[in-house]
C-alpha cells in the first residue's frame, strides 16, 4: 500500500468525465492538456488501484516458474493461481515429469511395509 500511495502522491489523479456523445461517458484521469505518458501512467495508477481496493493486495502473485519473473493477477476462487500464464505452468509441469521418469519410481524399503 505505501508504494501505491506514493505513485498517486507522484503522479495525482485528476478524475473528469468525458464522452463523445451523451451516451459514451467515461473517466478520465488526468487534465486535459496532459502528455501522453501522463494520460497512460494515471489511467493504469486507477486500474491498478481499484483492483487492490476491491479484490485485496494479496491476489497479485509472482510466477513460481523457474527464470520467469512475471507478476500476475489471481482471479481463482480459491486463490490457487502459480503462474503467469498456460506456457509456464506447462514448461514446469513437463520438466518435473521428465525429472520424475529420469530418476525412476520411488522405491519402498522392507522396513515401511
């Protein structure tokens, strides 16, 4: 939360409504004679903010796919999400298979049974 204040601290929003019709209100986030970067930094500060404020801090997540340093948005009910994408879930899920079959099945000593 403190670094999020401090971007709204550095880069302040300064909402107003816009529309092109009576029919296409929207809102934007920065004055008027803003520069381009500024309009994408304030409308991207706002999502990222409304999505801390309502789903909580805790549903962004880091890829737990090794040499992916991706960050993601958990969306899962049970907040049961590892990784950023299909890609890097498949490329772990592969390589500890072929780790599982290049070591052979676990063996059970006398003594267990």
């Amino acid at each position: 939360m403190e670094r999020l204040n401090l971007l709204m601290a550095s880069h302040p929003l300064r909402p107003r409504i816009s529309g092109h019709d009576a029919s296409t209100w929207h809102l934007h986030v920065n004055d008027l004679d803003g520069a381009v970067s500024d309009v994408l930094i304030g409308e991207a500060l706002l999502g990222l903010v409304l999505l801390v404020t309502e789903l909580g801090a805790t549903r962004f997540g880091r890829c737990a796919a090794e040499g992916c340093d991706r960050g993601f948005l958990d969306t899962t009910t049970n907040r049961s999400r590892r990784f950023c994408s299909t890609r890097c879930a498949t490329r772990t899920n592969v390589a500890q298979y072929r780790r599982r079959q290049r070591l052979g099945p676990p063996t059970v000593s006398r003594s267990a049974v």
